[in-house]
C-alpha cells in the first residue's frame, strides 16, 4: 500500500470535495499544487564558530483572497510535503473564516532545542533574509508556529524592517505585546475552538456539566482550552503531554496542572508514583497515569486532540468512544479515520474551522499593526466569537444541505470562496 503523506492526506478529502461540487476538471488541477514553492538553505555561523546548514521552506498555496498568511515551524522533521500541506490547510482555514488573506506556512529543517538563544536569532533573521522579497505586509504574513514565539517573530520584523528601511509592523503577526503585538493572541485558537464547542453544546441542548472532555497536548492550544471549559463546568476528566496524560473520572483541575507543569515539566510530574497518582492536592483517590494512546481511546463525550498530526487513524478509530472530536491540532485525523468515525455517528469539528480562532485573531493583529489602533481584549474577544460563529454556520448549513461531513462541509465552504475570487481575477 502506497504510504500516505502530509500532502496526499490533504488531497483526499480535496479530491472527494472537487467531486462533490462538479468542478470540470481543468479547474481541478488549479488546486493540486501551491502557486509558488520557495526553498533555500540558511546558512548561520554557530557560537563554536562553524558553520551549519538548515534547509528552509516558504510555501504560497493560494493568494485569490489575499495576502499569503501562515505560520513558520522550526523542527527537525519539518520538510516540503508537511509544509504544503499546512499551507494548504491555511488557504481553507482563511476562507472558512471568511477573513480577507490567503495560504501559506513556512518551515526550516532544524532542532532549535540543539542551538543556542543567539543562533536561534540567527535562524530566525536569516529566514528573513533569504526570503525577504517574498514577504510583507500586502505578500505574504508569517506567524508562530510549531517552536518558534513572539520573540521570534520580534527578530523577524527587525530583519525584514531592516532590510526595507520601513516600519512594517504588520509583516509578521503572533509579535510580543510590546512590540505590535494584539491582546487575545495568546489564547486565540482556543477560545475561537470553545466559540464553536460551547455553540454546539448549546444547540444540542446539551448540559457542560455532563460533558467528559478528554484533551491530548497541554501547550498553548490544549491547556486554555482545558481552563475554559472547567470554567464553563465541562468536566476535563483527562489530559497529556509528550511525557504522556492524567485521568480522573471525577475531572482534574487544568488550573493545578498548569502549575505542576510549571514546575515538573509535565502534566504526570508529581502527581504520580507508579500507576496511581498523588491525590493529596486534587482531592480525588482514582487519578490515574496514562498513554497518549490511552487518552485517545477514553470513554468521554468530547476528545480535543491539540498536539499532534496523524493521531486518530485507521488502526484507533474504530475503538474512539467520544461522540465529538474538535481538533484543535492540525490534521489529527487520517481519511481513512474520517470514514471510520463517519461510520459511527462521530461528529468531527475539523481543524480548518475548529482551531482557526488563531489566524483570525492574527489577522485582528495584522488590521491593528495597519491602521495603529489598539483594541481591548473585549474587542478582540467580540469579534473573534462573532466571526468563529459566522464560519461555524456556514459549514453546518453547507452540512446539512449536501449531506457531507463537517470537514468535507469546511472545504466545500472554503473552496468555493476561492474560486469565487479566483474567478474575478480570471484564474478559472
Ligand atoms: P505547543 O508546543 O504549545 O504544545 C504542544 C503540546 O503537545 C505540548 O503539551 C506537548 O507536550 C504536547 N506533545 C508533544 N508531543 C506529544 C506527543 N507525542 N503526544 C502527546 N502530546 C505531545 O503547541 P500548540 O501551539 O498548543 O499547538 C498544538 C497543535 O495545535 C499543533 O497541531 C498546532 O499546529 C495546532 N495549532 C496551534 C495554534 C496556535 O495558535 N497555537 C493555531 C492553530 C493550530
């Protein structure tokens, strides 16, 4: 069987939605391949004084709607087919939200945990450099992602301003507060994905209080996403990190975690000995050690997976017991997990709607980073529900109407936004 790849993944549920909206097939194509694939090597002086080589990536998916939008990975197993197909989930992602850019992503092939704070700045300014004219505010807008943060994108805005002799705070997004940076950014992905949840719940006249959420991945996304929803009374009755997860029937406070975290390292330090852990902070005798693969597979009504790629597949999801999934990740689920789920009742927020809270919040950032303004965290938390909730209706009208999948709903939503400005531009 032919291994499938970031990218091919992509392109399964891309084909099966073309099909469904009877695109003719020379349009098809028109979505098969990013519109520009920029590679280069970053070549830094390290401290001891050597030189070493990283392999660096800028995929432009499609600009029809606007300008390139998409965050930069540093990671060692980040390559061109990962990096395509973020790009591409980016291009959906912006439609689906209807916020006015279009889909790109970056990536350099390096293990910044290896390097120093100095040569991660040199990373970081270099990637500018080799890449400068196909970045800027009206081209294309990096953002974080996957190990690299605000001061990252701090050191890119000084390069780029550098080099452009302007200032150009609106080149880069995901900036630290003091230097053009919005409130709400930080928590942004999270709180769009509890917009659409909490909406869902509401409508299935569900009760929080009866809600079992299981969440794998305890960083940005995954741990505010676990306080939001102990806030609202959900019971978040398990979580993890790559040293592995917690669980309690009884519920866990996320709020104690993140402070353990703090201190151990993980969300199973200290808490535990052996299989059984301490319960004397908690006030719960049944908190129990668990594996990521434990986590996926809990009885819980609702699984947040917000780490990883590639974690709900062919070979687990038969065994899912959640009735919902909202991926807060990006491509937790394999297609051939999609039918699976498909098969039994499981409904899937996906990503390209579900953790989209953080690109529009950055493009909050990009607007204020333009016109100067500076909006309250009320602001920002307004507009992002409004427009979290805008996009959720659309995809469960499109649903309900053509009978389709919500992520085969997202992409139809999406796609015919595209063509719509990739129409009057006469690309079709
Ligand atoms: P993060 O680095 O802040 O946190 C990642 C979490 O995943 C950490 O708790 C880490 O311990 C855990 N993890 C790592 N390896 C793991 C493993 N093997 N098993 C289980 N857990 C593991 O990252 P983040 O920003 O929270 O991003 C998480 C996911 O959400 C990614 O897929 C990312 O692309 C997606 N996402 C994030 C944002 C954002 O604004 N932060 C926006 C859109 C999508």
């Amino acid at each position: 069987m032919k291994t499938s790849t970031p990218y091919t993944r992509f392109q399964s549920t891309l084909h099966k939605v073309l099909k469904r909206i009877q695109l003719e097939s020379g349009q098809n194509t028109l979505f098969d391949e990013p519109q520009y694939a920029h590679k280069n090597n970053i070549v830094i002086t390290g401290d001891d004084g050597l030189q070493k080589t990283f392999p660096a990536f800028r995929i432009q998916y499609n600009n029809a709607r606007g300008p390139f939008k998409g965050g930069i990975r540093f990671h060692e197993d980040a390559d061109e087919d990962e990096v395509k197909a973020l790009a591409a989930l980016m291009a959906i992602k912006t439609a689906v939200v209807n916020i006015p850019f279009g889909g790109a992503k970056g990536g350099v092939q390096v293990n910044p945990k290896g390097l120093t704070k100095k040569e991660v700045q040199e990373v970081a300014r270099e990637y500018v450099r080799v890449f400068q004219e196909h970045l800027g505010p009206d081209i294309d807008c990096p953002a974080p992602d996957v190990n690299t943060n605000p001061d990252i994108m701090a050191w890119m805005r000084d390069e780029y301003e550098k080099l452009t002799r302007s200032y150009a705070p609106a080149m880069i997004t995901g900036k630290p507060l003091s230097f053009g940076g919005s409130l709400g950014r930080d928590t942004a992905t999270a709180r769009g994905g509890f917009f659409i949840l909490q909406e869902m719940v509401d409508r299935l006249a569900l009760d929080p209080s009866d809600m079992r959420v299981a969440i794998q991945g305890f960083g940005n996304a995954g741990a505010h996403m676990a306080r939001f929803l102990h806030n609202e009374g959900y019971i978040v009755v398990a979580v993890s990190d790559s040293q592995g997860g917690i669980y309690s029937p009884e519920g866990i406070d996320p709020v104690r975690i993140a402070k353990y975290k703090e201190k151990t390292g993980s969300v199973t330090g200290e808490y535990c000995e052996g299989s059984v852990c301490d319960t004397g902070r908690m006030n719960m005798d049944d908190v129990k050690k668990i594996t990521n693969a434990q986590l996926l597979e809990l009885d819980c009504d609702i699984l947040i997976p917000a780490a990883l790629d590639n974690v709900i597949t062919a070979d687990n999801a038969e065994r899912i017991k959640a009735k919902y999934i909202l991926e807060l990740a990006n491509g937790p689920t394999t297609p051939e997990a999609d039918e699976i789920l498909k098969k039994n009742d499981v409904r899937v927020i996906p990503d390209v709607l579900a953790n989209a809270g953080g690109v529009t919040v950055s493009y909050f950032e990009w607007s204020q980073g333009r016109s100067g303004e500076q909006w309250t965290a009320n602001i920002v938390d307004e507009r992002l529900k409004r427009v979290m909730l805008d996009a959720y209706k659309a995809v469960r009208r499109e649903a309900r109407r053509k009978e389709m999948t919500y992520r085969e709903a997202a992409f139809s939503v999406g796609i015919k936004r595209m063509m719509d400005a990739m129409a009057v531009r006469g690309w079709l």
